[in-house]
C-alpha cells in the first residue's frame, strides 16, 4: 500500500481562511490584576440556555497560560471602526490596553469600549483540541452597541456592508472581472492589438467550471480569487473586479502577460484598467491594498489592513 501524501498544513489554513469570520478581541485579568487579551476570529455561540459560547486560543499563545487559569473572560466583538485594535491585540505590543478604552465588567474582565458587542462569562469548561485549547464560557452579563461588524476573510479585512451591495451589483447584471498575477505579470486576454482583463458576465464557481472561472481555465492558469479590489461603473454598466494570484504561467496563446515594472509604459489597454493597473502596482510596492469603489471617472480608495 502507497504511503498517504503528507498534510499541507499551510494549505489547510488557507481554506479555513475561505471562511469569512467577525473579529473579536478574548480579555482576562491575570492573577496580579494586570489586564491580558488577544485578537481571535475563532468564537462562536454553543447554547441560548444556559447562555454559553465559545472560543479557541492556541496553546502556543503567550497568553494561554493565564486564560486557562483565570475563571473569567470577555469576548468584545469589534466594529468596522476598530481595526487599529485588532491589529494591537494581535501584536505582541506589551502596553496594549494603555492604547484603548475599557472598564471592567461584571465579572472582572476588560470591556473595550465602542464594541459591537460584549460577552462577559465565567469559565465553564476547557476542551484539550490538538494545539488549541477550546474555552467554553457561560455568558454572565452582555452589552451591544450600534455600529456594522469588521469582518475577515483570506487574510484581510472585509466590510459586510460593501459585501452586501456587491451581490446586489451582481444581481443587477455586473460584469466580472480579475486582475490575476502570474510569475510573468499581470494576466490579459488578447483583443486584437489592445489587452483586456479577463472577463465574464458573473463570478460562477470553480468546481463547475462556470463564469469568470471557466475563462481564467480557458487562458490556461489555475488562479485563486482573493479579494475585491475595484467596484465601479461606466458605459458599460457596472463592474467587480477581483484581486487574484496563479503560480503558473498561462499556456494559451490568447493570453499575454504584463510585467509590473513596466506598467508605466503599458498603453494597449482602456483608460480606466490602466489606471486600475498602475494603483495595483503602486499598492504592491506598498504591500497594502485598498478596494476602490466609485464609476470610471472619481471614486474613493478604502484600505484593507492585513491583520
């Protein structure tokens, strides 16, 4: 009998990550008063009654030790507005709670203010799972507040509120497109003399092989579909174009691959890719990427922080 492939554990990760999640920051008070947290979108809610929830802490975290000793903890659910704490609570910054605004709860644990939400339990239980350590606690008091939850998928923040106006866009008969980059370039199918990105009349699926998905198999590259970055409209209507990557080089003749250094100087392409083009390039450099969202002439650039 053939030995099994190994587990790509990278790979595993990486298709947890195709689940879009809220984000929350896990608080505690240590054993000498001093007030302890970290960011985690593993939480969930277990039971309506008794009110219970949960949330999984690696065993591996600096912090795992005084959460699992503790009989208390919170979990602050963050709004649209807070990623500057996520970003902190996942940081190894040793003043954290000196950099936001909080109070104690009922049960003694931080509450940060302006939360979307806040749960404030007392340790039920405690589950031993591989390298995790589940923490079950029975809810004790809660508070919410308004606002629009942060949301994280595949590595970057997302806003459900602009998720939500996308699939209405695509309702309403959007076009699709992706800005794929290859080992080569950028990915464009030949029109003619011009270059244009690939581009289908909706997103479809890749294991039916249907919509954008089955144009990028036809062009010859295996991509993957990370994030939006660019929602506008023009003559043609309205378009989403998805910010995507392919390690292979593509094996049709239709397609041509653009070099980023050289997109400066790209001219066979329509005004409004060019320029999409040439933020895409300047944000790459800046390893920070942002979703514009506007029509072909004046829009607004939103970033997206990796956590």
């Amino acid at each position: 009998m053939s030995n099994p492939e190994p587990f790509n554990t990278r790979q595993f990760r990486d298709a947890l990550g195709c689940y879009p999640t809220g984000v929350t920051v896990v608080t505690t008070v240590d054993g000498t008063g001093e007030a302890r947290g970290f960011t985690a979108n593993s939480f969930t809610s277990v039971s309506l009654d008794p009110p219970l929830l949960l949330v999984c802490l690696a065993k591996s975290a600096h912090s795992h030790p005084v959460f699992t000793q503790t009989g208390a903890f919170s979990v602050n659910i963050l709004s649209d507005q807070q990623r500057d704490v996520s970003g902190l609570f996942a940081s190894k910054a040793p003043d954290k709670f000196q950099k936001v605004a909080w109070s104690l709860s009922s049960v003694n644990t931080p509450h940060i203010h302006n939360s979307l939400a806040a749960f404030h339990c007392s340790t039920e239980k405690q589950v031993d799972a591989g390298d995790h350590t589940i923490l079950i606690g029975r809810v004790q008091s809660f508070a919410t507040d308004a606002g629009k939850p942060l949301g994280y998928c595949r590595g970057a923040y997302v806003d459900y509120q602009d998720a939500a106006e996308l699939e209405a866009a695509v309702r309403g008969g959007a076009r699709v497109s992706a800005l794929i980059e290859t080992p080569q370039g950028i990915l464009m199918r030949k029109e003619g003399d011009a270059l244009a990105l690939p581009t289908a009349s909706k997103l479809g699926t890749a294991e039916a092989g249907t919509g954008l998905h089955k144009q990028l198999k036809e062009l010859g590259v295996n991509a993957t579909l990370d994030f939006v970055f660019s929602v506008f409209e023009d003559a043609h209507g309205p378009c989403v174009i998805y910010r995507g990557r392919s390690a292979e080089t593509p094996a049709d003749s239709t397609a041509e691959c653009v070099p980023i250094d050289s997109i400066a100087q790209f001219n066979r392409t329509d005004a409004t890719t060019l320029t999409m083009l040439q933020r895409y390039a300047r944000e790459r450099s800046q390893d920070l990427y942002g979703v514009y969202v506007g029509d072909a002439r004046d829009g607004l650039v939103v970033p997206l922080k990796p956590q």
